[in-house]
C-alpha cells in the first residue's frame, strides 16, 4: 500500500514526553483508545490531531511526495482512524469506510469470485443479508444461511466451493454466541476465511483475531462512534497481501470514510472502554429485569445464564455487551405497541449510542428479510442500552409492559 501504516509507539515517539517514550507501559487497550492514530500534531503540538479537509497533496517534484497524493486514496484523518482501529484489534493494517456495508462489499469483493459459496449466520444483520443475497448472488456467489451456535451445521454446509465463513457474534438481533475459535478452526482446515461482525461486541469486549479469524468488520456508526452522529464502517486484517488487495478495492471503489466522519468517530473511541463499561451494566440490570417480567417470554442476553451462549461468551468476551433483545408473550402486536410506549429508550433504528434506543426488529431493522431463512419473530423488541441512569432505564421498560 502507498499509504504511510504507522504503528502506535514506535511511530513518533519523538513527539511523546521523554517519560511515556521511555516506559509505554500505558500499552493497554484504555491507553490504545486515547492515543493510537492520535497523536498531536507535530507541526503545531495541537494535542487533538487536526482534520485535513484537503482533497490533494503537495509534491516536491513529480512522484516526490509525503505519503499523500489524493484524499481518497489516503488521507491523515483516516489513516489515523486506520491505525486506531488496527491497533485496538491488535493487527497491521486497517482501512475505514463511508459506511459498515461499504466495508463489507470491500472484503466480499476481495475474498469472493462468481462461483465461489459463503455460509452466513442464520441470523444475519438484514444488511448483509441483502448484500449477499441481492448483490452478490446475481454475480455467481452462492451462500448459504445456517446456525452458527452449531458447528455441525456450518460443517454440514461445507461445499468444495466455500472460501468465506461470515460470523456475526453476538448476532444482529437474536444474540446468539459463535465460537469464533472453533468456527475458525474448521474453516482453516478447509482452506477458508473466518470474517468476524465485531460491531455488537467492539475489541474492548472481544478480539476475533486472537481467536483465529481473519478479517473484523465493523460499522463504527455504532459503539466505536458511540454518539449517533457518524455513519462509518471499519475493516482490520493481519494479512499483508490481503490488506495489500483491500486498499486496491477501498480506492477502486471509493467508499471511503471522509476527513470529518473519520475525526467524529476517533473522538468517539477515546471514550469507547468506559463507555461499554457502563453499556455493559445497564445491559445486565436490564436483561435481569425482563427475565423476571410476567409479560416476557424470553430474554436474549449472553449474559444472563440461562443463554445457550453464556459460556461461550464468558470465555470469548471481557463483557457480555449493551444489546438486549426479548419477546413478549402477547405477540407481535403487543410488541409494536410497547416500542410506541418508552419515554426515555427513544423509538429508532441503529445502536451503540449514549443514548438508548429500543426497536422492533420485524418491521424496521430486519424488514428487509420476511420469508426468508432469515426472518426474526415478529413478538421481538430489541435494545441498545445508552449509558443513563439504569434505574430511569428499567422504570421506563417497567411502565411501557404494564398492560402487555
Ligand atoms: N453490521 C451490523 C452488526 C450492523 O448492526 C450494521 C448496521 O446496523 C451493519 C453491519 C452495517 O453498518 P452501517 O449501517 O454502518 O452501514
């Protein structure tokens, strides 16, 4: 790649006070959302690195320039995001998008030709769904959608063809825990990609990479942003060739992330642990809350212990996360109505925001997948926690199911 890839630490630590150069103990992933990609500006110590807006670089002499030539194909607000990124996921090399599915159409195109065969989770996000079943079907991509808590079931699903495992953990909306170890396990032994959707989890919580997998997506539109105000995607890779094929498809095609959307969402992950933290808790109060109420049939949380991903979750994640979905025993009806009810979880799509949100997967998020393997049940509610107070949070649940 062309672009400057820089890494934390070693890369200026010039511009770092004498102490912190001699001991980056602050190496831990708190210290990595702080400062990786964002150091100050060396040519003014601005502490908060500056947006370049600029579309085009200045040469020195033909072909003699600083790393830079033309914002889309690198640009120093995102090539700090980039590196952001790649460092909390512990890997090499990151590239950032205008969008999480401008991401995942990057790592398709790359990893996929007409007649190869993907296998998605049988409960994908509606978006990848629709990329993979709209778009790249007609090209000559088969797939196909199973459970992925069932390692036989993906191992049943294996054809000559397969070249890509599309894991998603936890799920989008159903929750459900893959091993992303043992799913990477059984895709190399065949000679396949392990893609891991860290969007749900963030590598503050879990990272797929130290459990096997290739390549992590993201849309950084919702817990790395974390403020509801950027719309991004993120991909992170190891592999040098791979990466090499990314940044050629990133600029081929053009979906990049700008210079504002790019400083918006480093900004946004200076406060991502402590942010979780507390998505994390609300969550748990939350989902225990729902597991007592006379009007749920059941609660979707990997942290509650009655989820059949629990102990997976234990072992793969720091945290169980800030998504609750649950179903209600008066159905889809009374599910609409409820979502209509919240005074404080506003009523919207997306997630990963302060602010909590609470949605009917059927008719909004996942509409898109009626009739399909990937239809969600229509009595389902699903939640993104904010970082409020819990108690406001669980009285403003408690008052929307009282006549559920
Ligand atoms: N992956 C997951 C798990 C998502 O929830 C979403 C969006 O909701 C996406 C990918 C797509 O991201 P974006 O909306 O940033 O394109």
């Amino acid at each position: 790649m062309s672009r400057p890839r820089r890494r934390f630490w070693r890369r200026s630590s010039s511009s770092l006070p004498e102490q912190r150069r001699q001991n980056p103990a602050g190496d831990e992933f708190e210290t990595r959302t702080v400062h990786a990609g964002q150091e100050p500006d060396a040519a003014t110590g601005a502490v908060v690195p500056p947006i370049t807006l600029a579309s085009t670089f200045v040469q020195d002499a033909v072909g003699d320039h600083r790393g830079y030539e033309y914002a889309r194909s690198a640009n120093p607000t995102r090539a700090g995001l980039e590196t952001c990124v790649a460092e909390l996921e512990g890997a090499e090399h990151g590239l950032a998008f205008a969008s999480g599915m401008a991401a995942e159409d990057a790592i398709l195109r790359a990893a996929l030709d007409a007649g190869d065969h993907v296998i998605i989770p049988a409960d994908a996000y509606g978006g990848t769904y629709r990329l993979v079943a709209r778009l790249y079907e007609p090209t000559g991509v088969a797939w196909t959608a199973v459970d992925h808590a069932d390692l036989d079931a993906i191992a049943g699903a294996w054809r000559d063809e397969t070249k890509l495992v599309w894991v998603e953990t936890p799920t989008n909306p159903l929750l459900t825990v893959v091993d992303i170890a043992a799913v990477a396990k059984l895709a190399h032994e065949r000679g396949a990609r392990v893609v891991v959707d860290n969007t749900f989890a963030t590598p503050y919580l879990q990272q797929p990479l130290t459990l096997g997998a290739d390549v992590v997506v993201h849309s950084t539109t919702k817990y790395l942003g974390g403020h509801s105000d950027v719309v991004g995607g993120a991909l992170v890779v190891t592999d040098a060739e791979l990466a090499e094929r990314l940044a050629f498809t990133q600029n081929a095609t053009g979906g990049v992330a700008g210079p504002f959307d790019s400083w918006l969402t480093l900004r946004g992950v200076k406060t991502l642990a402590a942010r979780m933290d507390r998505h994390c808790r609300n969550a748990m109060r939350v989902a225990q809350m729902l597991a007592e109420h006379p009007a749920v049939a059941e609660v979707l949380y990997p942290g509650l212990p009655s989820h059949p991903g629990h102990k997976t979750a234990q072992e793969q994640m720091r945290a169980f996360g800030g998504m609750v979905s649950f179903r209600l025993l008066a159905g889809e009806e009374a599910a609409v109505r409820a979502c209509g009810r919240t005074r404080l979880f506003t009523l919207g799509e997306s997630l990963g925001g302060v602010e909590s949100l609470i949605e009917h997967p059927g008719r909004m998020t996942h509409a898109s997948v009626p009739g399909s393997p990937l239809e969600v049940p229509g009595d389902l509610i699903r939640l993104s926690g904010g970082i409020e107070d819990g108690d406001d949070l669980i009285d403003d649940l408690r008052q929307a199911l009282s006549d559920s």
